[in-house]
C-alpha cells in the first residue's frame, strides 16, 4: 500500500518536472524532450536532479 502511494507521487512529481521544463526552459525543443524523457524514466532521481540542479540552469 505505502509503496503503491510513493509510486504514484514520484508519477505526479516527475509530470510536474515536465510541465515546468515545458513552460520555464529556455533550451530548443530537442532539449525539452531530452530532458522530459529522461525525468520521466528515472521518476524520483530524475526529479531530484532537475529540482535541485538543473532547476534554474537550463
């Protein structure tokens, strides 16, 4: 149950991740895509880096 609901708000926050990337980053497209895939296969990691590194960089 615990780790059925960690599941899903790693989903809700990697989407989240996706959004901000589309609205916020100023790379091309491509970029955009790159980095949305990349957040999406690697759920709580790929959150955590673009949150707390890639954030305000790209």
């Amino acid at each position: 149950m615990i780790t059925s609901i960690i599941y899903i708000l790693g989903i809700v926050c990697a989407i989240w991740c996706v959004v901000d990337i589309f609205k916020t980053a100023k790379c091309g497209i491509i970029g955009k895509i790159l980095f949305s895939i990349l957040v999406l296969a690697f759920s709580w990691i790929g959150f955590a880096v673009y949150y707390f590194l890639l954030r305000g960089k790209i």
